[in-house]
C-alpha cells in the first residue's frame, strides 16, 4: 500500500514526531467536506484490521496457502480505498488482539488517516504551515 499517514490533532502529530525523531511536523487544513466527499472512504475496526494485516500467515503453516491468499485479498481489498481510518494505537504488540492499545487522551481518541497516494496532489493545496523541531 502507498499511503499518506495524517493525524487528526497536532498534539498526536508532535507525539509521534518527538518520538521517531523526525525533524518537522505538517499541518493541513483540510475541510470536513473534502473527507465526507472524498469517493472510498473507509473507517475501519481498527485494531482488528492492524492485527490481520501484522500477522502474516507462517509458512510452516499446514493451511498457508489459504491463508497467504486471504491475507492478499484482504490488503487488496481496503487498498482499493481513497481514505483509510481509525485511531492511534500505541506502540502495539501485535502477539495478541488484547495486548493492542488505542491511544487517548481522557475522553478523546485521535485518528489516523491513510490517505491514497492519488490524494497527495489536494493535501499539498491544503498545506497551513509546518513547525519545526530544533535538536
């Protein structure tokens, strides 16, 4: 999949950032009409779909086949989406469904969107600003 990972709130963008050492944060002002218009939107369970998608069949599996071509068809089927979302997990541990944790912050639960690469072109017209870290 070729997708643009976006966050719904700066706080969880500055988060992210701090935390994989990255240099910049982006900001986008992107209008709720351009999301609820946008053809192939898709809000996903999200810790279900991270599961599946993190846990690749093991080939010495007696059904791999099966389950390689399931797997396949799965990561085919959502890519086909312009827009994939749902929230934030934090630093998952995909050995296990129940060891996956959805970030928030008291009552709020930030979101992630996965935008398709063809979307790029409208996300640059909507560029705000851009802060940058100092190290």
């Amino acid at each position: 999949m070729r997708n643009f990972y976006l966050a719904d709130s700066l706080r969880s963008a500055c988060t992210w950032a701090l935390r994989d050492n990255l240099a910049a944060v982006v900001v986008f002002v992107i209008p709720d009409s351009y999301i609820s218009n946008l053809p192939n939107h898709i809000e996903l369970e999200w810790v279900d779909f991270i599961y599946n998608l993190r846990s690749k069949p093991i080939r010495s599996a007696s059904n791999y086949k099966q389950k390689i071509a399931a797997y396949k068809e799965l990561v085919k089927d959502v890519d086909k989406n312009n827009l994939i979302s749902g929230p934030i997990l934090a630093n998952p541990d995909f050995s296990s469904k129940e060891n996956m944790r959805i970030i928030n912050y008291g009552n709020y639960i930030p979101y992630q969107f996965s935008f398709k690469d063809t979307t790029i072109g409208d996300l640059n017209d909507m560029i705000g600003t851009i802060i940058f870290f100092s190290r």
